[in-house]
C-alpha cells in the first residue's frame, strides 16, 4: 500500500532543518520501499505491506528520533483516504484572492472539540470552515497589519500539538506524486 507521511515541525523556517535525502535515508531505514520527498517540508511517499497505521507511525518518529536526536511526530494516511479528500472538494465554494490560502491540518487522533463550525476568528483572519474524520479545512486571510497564520496557535490550543498543517497546495502536489 502507498502511503504518504507528514511529519511536524521539519524544516519551519529557522528549526529543525533536515536534507531530504536524510529523510529518504531515515524511511529506508525502517523497512519502507519507494520512497520519495515532496518538497522540502516533511512530506514524504513511500509503500508497506504494513498493515496497521499505528505501527508504521510508531516506527518512523522512533527512527527520526534516534537518527535525528529529537522527537518528530509522524501523520500517515493511504493513497485511498488522500485521493478521498481531494474528491470531497472541500474548499469549491471559497472565492481564492492573492490574500487567501487554504489549509489542510492533519490531526493525530479523532477531534473532541466543541468548536462551532464554520468558525471565524475574532479578527476575521482565518476560517475553520469543516473539521471531517481527522482533518481540519481553514481557509486564512492574510490581512495588513496582522501576524500571519495565527491560526496554527489557535489549532494547537483547541486540538493539542499532535497536528501538522500544509497547505492546499502541498496536498495536491504529494496527491499528484503517488
């Protein structure tokens, strides 16, 4: 089965910088065949005849921590769900400006929040528009005089730190590289 992992935290501007090829390395490592990195961010593809999602998280963030020295968590989803998510369209119904983006944040666990969505921030700087299975779609403003992308503090408080986020874009980059 093909998968694709997104992994927190690696090469934020400033933070946690790691060579693609490392990465590839670190996959290879564990088991894991055809793999491939999708740009520079901690996207990577790769196949398994591993069945159970939970053992193949669990393999990879203990490989990243021993071959990195500090702990990285891991986000998997198949092919299928990917391609599932690029169906559903989640983001038709928005009008794109220069100053729009579009989010996917992939959570670790299923939500128990309470949120009340669509949900639109004090500042009208980011929208939560659906939380479906275990993703988040916003959608983000970027506004004059405004710190951009508060929204991933705000998703930290309400769903915990074991979330990553990409951009609309990254996902149908690595969607179009499987």
């Amino acid at each position: 089965m093909t998968y694709a992992a997104f992994l927190r935290g690696v090469n934020n501007i400033g933070s946690k910088t790691v060579k693609m090829d490392e990465l590839k390395y670190i996959f290879e490592a564990i088991g894991l065949r055809n793999v491939r990195s999708i740009l520079a961010s901690g996207n990577i593809i790769f196949e398994t005849t591993i069945q159970d999602r939970q053992t193949i998280v669990t393999k990879i963030e203990r490989q990243l921590a021993k071959k990195l020295g500090y702990e990285v968590k891991a986000v998997v989803r198949n092919v299928d769900e990917l391609h599932s998510i690029i169906k559903s369209n989640p983001f038709g119904q928005i009008k794109l400006t220069s100053r729009t983006k579009l989010f996917l944040t992939f959570l670790s666990e299923k939500p128990n929040s309470k949120l009340k969505i669509p949900y639109e921030s004090v500042d009208n700087d980011f929208i939560i528009l659906r939380i479906a299975s275990n993703e988040i779609y916003s959608v983000v403003k970027l506004l004059p005089n405004k710190r951009p992308y508060r929204i991933i503090s705000f998703l930290e408080k309400e769903f915990g730190k074991n979330i990553t986020n990409r951009s609309w874009k990254t996902i149908l980059k690595t969607v179009n590289a499987i």
